[in-house]
C-alpha cells in the first residue's frame, strides 16, 4: 500500500542547545544506511540484527519501519514475523518507494510519508496500537552518493537536499529567498558551526551580487572562501551542508513531532528502538525517553505519597548500543550510529 503525503511537519523552534563538537555530524561519513565505499550497489543496514533484536519481535505483532530505506530491518523484521504478522513501512523517499516494491510480502505495507505522518496514516489504515517502532534517523549512503541529490560537496550538482524529491523546497530555492539572520540562525543552530555569520554573509553577497547559488560546487566554493579554520580532514563546507540538509527536510522538527506519536501508538511492553547519527537528533530522543521515564516534576519536598505520584510512561531498555569495532571498520559511515531502546509501560 503506498499512500503520497506533500504536507510537511509543522515547524518547531529553531533554537536547538548547542552540541559538542564530538557529537556534530560529518556528512559525508556517519549515517544511517550504509554502502559499501568499493560496491556502490551493495547497501549494509547498521546495526542490522541489534536494531530488531531491540524490538523483541512477537510473531502476531505489528511493527513500524519509520524509515525504511533499502528495505534492511524490514526484512530482518519479516523474518521473525509469523503469518499473522504485520510490519508497517515509511520514507519519503522515492527511490526508498521504488525498493519497496521488491518486497511483495502480503504481510508488508508500504506508506509514501514522512514520520511525522505516522499515526494520522496508521489510523486511516485502521492500526490503532503497534507492537514495536523503528526509526532509523538522517540521511542513508544511497543518498549521499547519489551525486543529482545534491546532498554531497564530492560532486558539482543541482543543490536539491530533499528526501522528498516531488515536494518542498530546494536548499537552492532556501538560499535565494532567504535572509542573511536566518540563514546564519540556521547553520550556526543545524551545523554547529562556528563561522555561521562569516558564511551567511558571503553566501547572501554571493546572490545579491547576481551570482545565485545553484550547484552544490558553487556552495562548497563559497562556504570555503569564508570559513578560516575547520578540523584536520574535514572539508570546510561539512557543517554548512549538514544544517542545510536538516533544514530544508525539517529533521528535527519531524522528530520532535513523531516522537510522541510513537508514546502513544505503542500497546504495553511495546518497543521503541531509535538510531540516531548526531547529538542533535539524539538529545531530542534521550530527552524524552527521560522525561516519560521519570515523571517526577513535583516540588522537592512537595507533600504527596508514593502511590500518588505520576507513574512512567516509558522505561529504558539497557545501555545505548553502538557498532561493534568489526562493523565499523568494515563499514565507517557507521561509527557515530546510537542506538536507544524503550519499552511502553502499562500506564494509560
């Protein structure tokens, strides 16, 4: 079942508390699903087998993909589903849509939507409660290496970004309408980067001089005529074309949104696994997992008995997972993988 959304999430702040360093992402190494750098036609899901494991599969249950990409945990998950089994696929990504199409499982649907979609669509399905939800964050290697995306600074293409390819607006479309504060706003509070305000400025110079950023080497050339000092091995331009992706796809907002959606839609003990890449996306999952695990926000000392206080939502499923050392050396866009897990307590 493939359904077509071209209503985007509604935005959220754009003020995001400032990650370390350590934490930012590198486009071009850490993300989600990852290719093998010598086959670009074989594709590698990180964290594959701890990813479903997380979700404690129930042969009669019903599981969400929130992004399913080439389809990796999908088939892992259809594997231990049982016939009467059902597993709930999302991406707006076309050429995600198309992959999907291998799959002619009946037990298997696919939805052309973002995440944040998830439980408007479901309803219309007539899925109410799901036993398990996956969300595999960011951007995949099909993406990055495909150079019309124009997701990468490798290659001189059009400066598209969109996961969604037939809606929204283009980072080239972003940059000719925008303003000099915003567009600073955004690579300083998506990027992380500390030029934001030097790169702004000779980004909107750029335009206004007549010169309209349309090519992803146009970009990297800009960004690198104004940034003046950058981490050893990484290209000055990383940081800017990470807050433009985030930007124009609405991630973090599309997170923010789903992230109670899947509170609600999960039945008790049911799972919630989240892979994430940078600080950004992870501090939004980690904060709410805490928040929902610890309920506690009266008064110190605020007179009230045990029973009476507000009980968990959500509890915390072990320590975050990472790829092993033999994953990432075989595949190193996977190292900065975080993989967080959940589980829906009995409370309403």
């Amino acid at each position: 079942m493939i359904k077509g959304v071209n209503s985007a999430p509604t935005k959220a702040s754009l003020s995001p508390k400032k990650a370390s360093a350590k934490g930012a992402l590198n486009l071009e190494k850490p993300q989600i699903e990852v290719s093998d750098l010598t086959n670009p036609n074989v594709h590698i899901t990180v964290l594959l087998d701890e990813a479903v494991q997380a979700l404690a599969i129930k042969a009669d249950g019903v599981y969400v993909d929130g992004t399913f990409g080439r389809g990796g945990h999908s088939r892992k998950i259809l594997e231990q589903l049982g016939t009467n089994g059902r597993l709930i696929a999302f991406d707006r990504d076309l050429k995600a849509i198309e992959s999907s199409k291998e799959i002619t499982d009946p037990r298997f649907s696919m939805v052309h939507s973002h995440f944040a979609g998830m439980q408007a669509e479901l309803r219309e399905m007539g899925v109410l409660k799901v036993d398990g939800i996956l969300l595999d964050l960011g951007i995949s290697s099909p993406q990055i290496d495909e150079a019309s995306r124009g997701f990468s600074f490798r290659y001189d293409a059009p400066l598209d970004m969109r996961m969604d390819q037939s809606s929204g607006q283009t980072a080239a479309e972003f940059l000719a309408a925008t303003t000099e504060q915003h567009l600073a706003e955004v690579i300083k509070n998506y990027g992380e980067e500390r030029f934001a305000k030097q790169i702004a400025r000779a980004i909107i110079t750029e335009r206004n001089d007549g010169r309209a950023i349309t090519t992803t080497g146009q970009l990297a050339k800009v960004v690198a005529g104004a940034v003046t000092r950058f981490e050893p091995g990484q290209n000055p331009a990383t940081r800017t074309f990470q807050a433009l992706r985030i930007h124009v796809n609405q991630e973090l907002e599309e997170l923010t949104l789903t992230m109670p959606q899947c509170l609600a839609l999960l039945a008790p003990q049911g799972r919630l696994a989240v892979i994430s890449f940078h600080s950004l996306e992870d501090r939004i999952v980690k904060q709410f997992i805490r928040d929902q695990a610890n309920r506690d926000d009266l008064p110190a000392n605020f007179p009230v008995r045990a029973a009476d206080l507000p009980q968990p939502k959500l509890q915390s499923v072990g320590k975050t997972i990472k790829p092993s050392a033999k994953e990432v050396k075989a595949n190193p866009r996977s190292r900065s993988a975080v993989l967080r897990v959940a589980e829906r307590t009995n409370v309403a």
